[in-house]
C-alpha cells in the first residue's frame, strides 16, 4: 500500500509538473483562479488514492469538472476579438463593422466582464447603461417628492413614462451585453430588448395624451385605448423568433416607426383643439415634435447602417449606427420629459377645467 501511495504521489507531482508548464505558456489573467482549480484536481486524485474504496465513475466525474472549469477560466481571460468573417452566422448582425467583435462566450459571467473591454458593443453597452442608471435616478427624485409638491396622482401618471424609459433602457443594456452568449439567450433577449421599445413608447404616449387631453375625457380615453393595442401588437410582433434577423432590419424599424407616428392624430387634434399658435408659443408642442424627430432619425440611422455604410471597416468600434440611435433615444427621452414637464406646470398653473366633462359616446 506504501508502494502504490508512493507511485501515485509521484504521478500526481509529475501531472501537476505537467500542467503548471503547460499553463505557463499560455497568457491569462486570473492565474490564481487557474492554480485554485489545478490544486482542487490534484486533491480530488489524492482523495481517490488515499480512500480505501475508490469509485474509479465518481473520481473520473469530477476531474472532468475540474478540467472543464480550468478550461472555461483560461478561455474566460484569454479571448480576443475577431472580424466578422469568423463570427457564427447567428452573431453576424452587421457585415459593414468588419473588426472587434465578440466571439461567442458561453459564459454569463464572461459576458458581463466584456462590458469592460473594448469591442463593437461596447458603446451599445454603456449608452443604455448609464441612461438606464440616469432615469433610475430621475424617476426616484421625482416620486420622492412629497405630495404638497407633487400630487400622486401625477406621480402615477410620470410613472409610466419612467418604467418604460427604464425598462426599455435595462433590456438594451442586458441584450447587447449577453447577445454573444449562445443562440438561445441572444434569442430571448432580443426579443425583450423589442418588447422594451415598445413599452417606451406606450409609456411616452400617456403622460402627453393625460394631459394634452386633460378637461376632454372622451378622446383621452379612445386615444389610450388605441395606444394599448397598437403597444400590445408591437410586442406580440415582437416575440415572432424571425423579427430579429438581419435582413429584418427595416421591418424593425417600420413597425416602432409606425407606432410612434400613430401620435401623429392625435397631437394634430390637440393643436387644432387648444390652438396652432399658443400650444407652439408655450413650448408643450414643440417638445413632442422635437422628440419626434430625434426617435425618426435615430430609427432612419439604424435602418440604414449609416455612416459604417458608407465607411466599411471605419466605425467597427466608436460612432456606429447602433451607438447613434442609442443616444438619440436617450436624447429623445429627456426632451419628451421635459416636454411633458412643462404640460403639467401649465395644467396646474391654470387649475381646474373650465370645459364641462363630455360622456363617451359610440
């Protein structure tokens, strides 16, 4: 029995010999996670020697563990990015960003470690990463106000607004940061990264309609009815597992085009109700129309592929459609607060509604 230790240990030191030298030639940087999961291999093959029974299935199960955490680790510190061409088809989103993309990191943990690394999503990443954490704290500023300040009943109304901006924002955040992680995670959280566009722009839609259409209760109430079905097809197209394909790219772009520009009706019965002129000259008009524009714009952009279109190779990494679009929106979102700010200072600076309350007639 001393003999057959001996021979083990002396298999063990040389296996470790082996594999620590193997180890150093190869870069990464969490060597003391590498060395925690070599140590844990030779105590697993000593623990089988040293036992009198030794389960040859059990000891073969958990070095195979053992080698397959070594392997994910080095794999986890050791990647780089690469070009397009040697991308998966199912990460191939963008053929005029030529350098620095991901390569599939099947790994949650790796995913999330690549936010500070520099690649094609990076800027994706953090435009909607910090817009994110910024509406985070502009929606709890706001609720925290006390009610002689601010009544709870606008807080409620604002409150649509800001779970749609930031649920839209954090499904951005999270689509571009686990999009390489397998084909069935980049599935799924592109399809919540669509269904989040869509609550932004429902959530935009009612704070400008409750107050456009304050002392009207009739159209407010149709004009939110159809806001909810139009919201509720977005998402319901937005779940079909093809709506995410590249060569579906205008689709994309048509369908949140259209529902955004559905505000259209209603914005111009608003005008037409309250007066061209005065809603203009008290800035409320103006705001949507601003934010209009910037959502039309960032949208055209990221249809387009423009300006990497127009300079393959050029943009891999900064000033790319996508980073565009994403501040854009962003841009387009702090407009329409402000917006909306100003429709609710002009709502309680006049008081109550001077126009009688109108039943809803079919």
């Amino acid at each position: 029995m001393a003999q057959s230790r001996a021979e083990f240990d002396a298999v063990i030191n040389v296996s470790g010999t082996q594999e620590s030298e193997s180890i150093e030639q190869e870069p990464y940087e969490d060597s003391n996670e590498l060395k925690s999961s070599e140590i844990n291999m030779t105590e697993v093959l000593k623990a089988g020697v040293l036992s009198d029974e030794i389960d040859l299935g059990a000891l073969a199960h958990n070095a195979a563990e053992q080698a397959e955490e070594f392997v994910r680790k080095v794999w986890e510190a050791s990647w780089k990015v690469c070009h397009y061409r040697n991308l998966p088809k199912w990460l191939q989103d963008n053929d005029f960003l030529h350098r620095g993309h991901r390569p599939p990191l099947p790994s949650f943990r790796a995913c999330f470690k690549s936010i500070f690394r520099v690649h094609t999503e990076t800027g994706n990443i953090w435009t909607h990463l910090l817009g994110c954490i910024a509406f985070i704290g502009v929606a709890l500023y706001f609720v925290s106000r006390p009610t002689v300040e601010i009544q709870f009943q606008e807080k409620l109304v604002f409150g649509t607004f800001f779970m749609g901006a930031i649920i839209c924002l954090g499904f951005s955040f999270a689509f571009h940061t686990l999009s390489c992680h397998s084909v069935e995670i980049g599935r799924l959280f592109s399809k919540l990264d669509y269904c989040g566009i869509a609550l932004l722009i429902m959530g935009s839609f009612v704070p400008w309609l409750y107050y456009g259409f304050y002392c009207h209760y009739q159209p407010k109430v149709i004009y939110l009815s159809v806001v909810c079905v139009l919201g509720c097809l977005s998402i319901i197209v937005s779940l079909w597992d093809k709506f995410s394909e590249p060569a579906l790219r205008p689709l994309r772009a048509g369908v949140f085009m259209s529902f955004g520009l559905s505000g259209v009706i209603p914005a111009i019965h608003y005008s037409i109700m309250e007066g061209w002129l005065s809603q203009i000259s008290r800035a409320s008009l103006g705001w949507l129309i601003l934010m209009g524009l910037l959502y039309i714009l960032g949208a055209l952009l990221y249809a387009l592929r423009v300006p990497e279109r127009w300079f393959p190779g050029k943009f891999d990494i900064w000033f790319q459609s996508h980073q565009i679009f994403h501040v854009l929106v962003i841009a387009a979102a702090f407009v329409h607060y402000h917006g909306i700010s100003e429709m609710a200072m002009y709502r309680v600076t006049v008081g109550e509604c001077t126009v009688p309350i109108e039943p809803i007639t079919f």
